[in-house]
C-alpha cells in the first residue's frame, strides 16, 4: 500500500478555501488531518467542509499536535516565514505559497533551514502549472524563438483590498503578490538567472507600491521588462518572449497563446492558440499534488526554495533601485 501523507493546513483564509484545500481533497496520497488559523471561524469552516479532525488557533499548536508530514502555509506575506520556519524545524515537509518572505534575508533563512533539516520546501507558484505557460515553456525548450533577445511581461489590475493593500514593507502591495509570480514564470520559462535591475516605483501615501516598472538583464545577454500594477481598470496577465527565430506570446485571460516560429515548420505563419484548464483550482491542484508526491518519494523539491530566494532578490532589487536611481546587481 503507497503511503499517505498526513497535510496540515496553516491559514485558513480565501486561498485555502477555495483552492489549496479542494486540491489536497483530491490527491489520493494525502490527507488532511488538521487546520489552524488565529481567526476560529475561519478555521472551523475549513474544517466543516473538508472533514478536518483536529483545529488549532496556530501553527505552534498545529505542530505540537503531532498528526502531520507536512504542512501547506498559506497566511499572509508578513508571517509565511516564520511559520515555515517553524514546520521545517519541527522536520515537517512544508508548502509555503510566494513570495516565500517579505524580502531576500527572509527567504536566505527559509532556504538554510530547509537544507539543514532535508526536507521537502517547495514555493506555491501556481503559475509554473498553468496549462497556457506550460506550453510556452515547452516552445522554448524547443528553440522555437531562436536565442532569446528580449522579454516584455505584465500582470495585475485594479486596487488591492485587506493586508493586500498594506504597507510593502508589512507584505502588501503588487510586487510581492503578483510581481513575485511575474517574475519566476520569466526566469523559469527562459531557463535564466538575474543579473541586473533598474527599476521605478510609484508609492501610494499608505506605503504600498501601486505600479511598478523595471527592468531585468539577464546572464545569458536577454532583456526582460516588467510591469505590475494596482491602477488598471482591467486584470491584465501576459508574457511575450522574443528571438533571433520566432516569437511566442501567452495572455492567461483567455488562455491564448501566440507563437510565429522560423524554427518550427507548423508555426511558420501567426498561430492562435487557445489551451484552456488554467483555472486556479486546477492549477494549485496540479503543484500540490506535485509537492505530495516529492514528499512521499523522496525526489527533489518541485519548485525549490532557492527558487523563491533568487525572485525575492529580484523584487529587493527593484526598491532598491526605485530609491537609488541605479542599476542594482542581484547578488
């Protein structure tokens, strides 16, 4: 009999109701068998509608009941450390939705303890299981834009609400919730490191960074530019990838994707693309159900932690910029 891997669930919030739970529900592999959250409600009502045995009004608790092999955190920006922090000490495989941490020294720590411990740590960027992003991804791997030359990317929408619309310096703002998924889908889907960034930030008076543009050199001599934004009417999410042979291009509202290919014969001329099941349910249902079978295998961390460090020293880059007015090396 394969074995089953007993989930604890920490945060009970909107991200867990709706999709991290549901996908631990379905994965036959795994089982939840607790919940905690500092809000009660919330986490009965996790609890009511999945089956949950055992509630906690914190992680510490969650931990110190004893019922779990890994644990799924799923709280907000200012607190994913330290309670990751705490499963991994307590030799727990751990979840921890992006952006990992508030900032690079954040994310360096997650990173050390997991070595320490041999864990599982895997970050929750969904978008790496997007159905849409993961065939752009093949496209490339399969030369079909030549080298690549440059990259434009852009993700966001309208005014954020709740911890969201917070302080960055406290975990909101667009940067760390959507720039930091923008950002690992370029570095992933290229298959490259940051170099480099010069970027520029508008601030609203509450501290949180409204729109963001910055530019990102790459090792292997690319170019990539972002923008996420707070300040637009309408949710906008693409990546448009351009090379020495071709171009291809993914809008997830719509699940479109745009290939023209000097290198790949059937995309000679414009092709239009529609691929659809890139719903976040699915999506955040296939990478934890990725994260349950490395955790039951033993095989390596689907989207390790270093993972979430070098995007972590991407965004510290483009504040730091924004300040400095300078071009900021990402270590």
């Amino acid at each position: 009999m394969s074995r089953i891997l007993s989930v604890g669930l920490v945060g009970c919030g909107g991200q867990t109701r709706r999709n991290l739970a549901p996908a631990v529900a379905r994965i036959a592999s795994a089982r939840l068998v607790s919940c905690a959250d500092v809000d009660a409600d919330k986490a009965q009502e996790v609890a009511d509608a999945f089956q949950v045995e055992a509630v906690y009004d914190s992680a510490e608790a969650l931990l110190a009941g004893g019922e779990v092999d890994a644990i799924i955190v799923s709280v907000p920006h200012r607190y994913l450390k330290p309670v990751a922090l705490s499963a991994i000490s307590a030799g727990k495989h751990v979840f921890i939705e992006k952006p990992m941490g508030l900032n690079a020294a954040e994310g360096a720590e997650v990173v050390e303890a997991a070595r320490q411990q041999g864990v599982v740590a895997m970050v929750g960027y969904c978008m790496r299981y997007s159905l849409s992003r993961m065939f752009i991804k093949s496209l490339l791997d399969r030369g079909a834009v030549g080298d690549i030359s440059f990259v434009v990317a852009g993700k966001g929408g309208g005014p954020l609400g709740g911890w969201l619309g917070g302080p960055h310096a406290e975990g909101g703002g667009q940067l760390l919730f959507l720039g930091s998924h923008l950002t690992d889908q370029v570095l992933w889907m290229t298959g490259d490191e940051a170099e480099a960034v010069s970027a520029s930030v508008r601030w609203n008076a509450g501290g949180t960074d409204e729109t963001s543009a910055y530019t990102v050199r790459l090792k292997q001599g690319a170019v990539a530019t972002f923008t996420v934004s707070q300040a637009s009417g309408v949710g906008y999410d693409f990546v448009d990838v351009f090379g020495t042979g071709g171009r291809v291009r993914g809008d997830w509202y719509g699940d479109v994707v745009t290939v023209q290919s000097r290198v790949i014969p059937e995309y000679a001329h414009p092709t239009v693309l529609r691929i659809p099941g890139d719903s976040l349910e699915e999506m955040c249902h296939r990478e934890v159900a990725a994260f349950v079978e490395a955790a039951t295998s033993g095989a390596p961390s689907p989207i390790p932690v270093s993972d979430g460090l070098r995007v972590l020293r991407v965004l510290d880059a483009v504040v730091a910029s924004s300040v400095g007015g300078n071009w900021v090396e990402t270590g």
